[in-house]
C-alpha cells in the first residue's frame, strides 16, 4: 500500500516530534489522524484533525475512530528527570501504550511504529551503540524502564496478536515546536537574554538529531514498513557532541554575552552515546541532512521572534506529548 493512500493515527500530535511528523505526512497526501491531551498551537490543519481526548482513559480511548492502517504512538511524559522526580509520570507511560496496543488489537489494527528513545542503552561504557546493544541492567532512569517495557509489549502484542511493528529509536532530537526546558530551546531562550547557561555534566556527549532528520526518519519507516518491519532502528546522527560545546555554538551564533556554569549530571540520565546509525541507512535509506551548526542555526531563527511565549508557555508546559 502506498503511503498516501493510508489512513495513519498520530498520538502526541501536538507535541514537537508529533506535529513535524503530521505535517510531512500532510504533505504527502497522506489521511492523518492526531490525539493529544491539548490542541494543536503550531498548525492550523493538523489542530483541525486532532482530537483531544486523554489516552489514560481507556473509555477516551474507545472514542477514537475505528479504521485505521497504522497508529504512530509518541504520545509519552518525556522529561527523563521529571519522571525520576515523580514515577507516577512512568505509569502514564505504560497505561498509554497498553490502551493504544488494546485499541489497535480490538479493532484489528496490523500496524504499529513505537517511538523509543537512546535511553535503553544506559551508561554502559560504550559511546557508540547499535540497535543490539540495549539490556535492562543498564536501565537509568523510570523513563528508561518505560521505553525498554514498552519495546518488550509491542514485541508481544506482535507474537500474540499479529500486529507488525517498527520501533524507532530517537536522541535529543531538537528544533522548531518545543516549549519545553529541554537543553537546546532552553540554551537559546537564555542565550537571546544574556543569561548565565547551566550545563548538567560537562563532559556529557550526546547525539544530536534536528526535528525534520527526525521526521524524515519516522516517513522512511512507514513508507517501507513491509521491508523494516519487526524491526528497531536508532534515528540519529551518529556524531556525538558535549553539552558544553552545543552551549558554545549557541553563545557563539546569538552574539550572547551569557556565561557557562557547571554542575553535576542529573540522576538517571545518559551521560555518553552516539547512534550507530548504518541499519537505518541499509533499510531505510535514511541520510540525516542538517548537521550540528546548520540544526542549532535554524533552531535560533524560530525562537528569536518566540522567546516571550516561550518563556510565559515554559512553566505550565505540558508534557504528555512527544
């Protein structure tokens, strides 16, 4: 089946990786369904196709359309530290996801892409890591455990009920749409003021994704599911950089006079990887185009003109969304 001619449902649709994704498959003529907890802020036509309900409640749940191809399940409290702040936040976690699979098996729903995270691999020495490499004794964080969980009940509802499946998983992936504390916004938003930047572990290299790599890599995925399916792909860049260095660069292209603390990592976080991203690239022919600079300079450009929302949309910002 072509893409196009597919009916798809997006949880987390007005989240940051939710929305991009919505909007390429809009422009790919593609039958586009979203849920979230709020409405859509950053596109009219996604907002149109939205509905609000709460993925908790599994009566919500029964509220949703029946007919779909395919469900692209984002929806998830994705804050690592606030969940080790409050373990209630895994268990929204885990219900979502099991309410998603149980509507997708009621309704006979084949299709699934499940959206996971560089944080199943933990801190286990290595910097660069395959899609192999993932085991629960490097679990980190309650965050960790929900993804790593939640990989394991999507294998399940596979052997169980035949619903086919790819699990992606993302590494702090940045760009346009995001009215959170995550590192990057929060770096511009302070940069942009002139205000001191706080980095949680200096010598912490990540791999950083820009949203529309990210986006690119979740289309590639659905449009050769027959190919990649029953499959986990990491979507990334497989270039590492410090905390301190993407705090340089922002510093650098805003002209900030902003000065550079550093303090301890935070508890439950990974501190070093770098995706091995070859599988991505033989299945799925996935070929991230922005690099760090090119990311991180477009990233500025669309919060200059955003900075007072976001700062006023930063302490209420909710985070059931992805």
């Amino acid at each position: 089946m072509e893409l196009s001619d597919s009916r798809i449902l997006v949880t987390g649709s007005s989240g940051t990786i939710g929305n991009c994704l919505c909007e390429a498959l809009l422009e790919r003529n593609v039958d586009v369904v979203g849920v979230d907890i709020r409405p859509n802020r950053w596109n009219e036509e996604v907002n149109r196709r939205t509905i609000n309900i709460d993925l908790r409640n599994p009566e919500d749940v029964k509220k949703l359309p029946k007919e779909f191809d395919l469900v692209v399940h984002f929806a998830a409290n994705a804050r690592v530290f606030k969940l080790v702040e409050n373990p209630d936040l895994a268990k929204d976690n885990f219900l979502i996801l099991y309410n998603i699979l149980e509507f997708a098996r009621q309704n006979n729903i084949k299709r699934i892409l499940f959206a996971s995270s560089r944080e199943v691999y933990g801190n286990s020495g290595y910097i660069i890591h395959s899609e192999e490499e993932a085991f629960v004794k490097n679990c980190e964080s309650s965050y960790t455990a929900t993804k790593i969980a939640g990989e394991a009940l999507v294998h399940a509802y596979e052997q169980c009920y035949g619903i086919e499946y790819v699990i992606v998983r993302f590494s702090n992936v940045y760009g346009r749409y995001d009215y959170t504390d995550r590192v990057v916004p929060l770096f511009i938003s302070k940069a942009l003021k002139n205000e001191d930047i706080h980095v949680y572990g200096r010598d912490k290299i990540l791999d950083f994704t820009y949203i529309e790599d990210c986006a690119d890599g979740v289309v590639k995925s659905l449009e050769l599911f027959e190919t990649s399916k029953n499959e986990v792909y990491n979507i990334a860049t497989q270039k590492g950089y410090s905390i301190e260095k993407v705090a340089q660069l922002i510093i650098e292209l805003t002209g900030s006079k902003s000065k550079i603390f550093y303090e301890t990592n935070r508890t439950g976080e990974v501190c070093r990887f770098i995706a091995d991203i070859s599988k991505a690239k033989a299945v799925l022919n996935y070929s991230p185009q922005n690099d760090l600079m090119t990311g991180i300079n477009k990233t500025i450009e669309w919060y200059s003109p955003r900075i007072e929302e976001y700062e006023k949309e930063l302490s209420k910002a909710d985070i059931i969304s992805s």
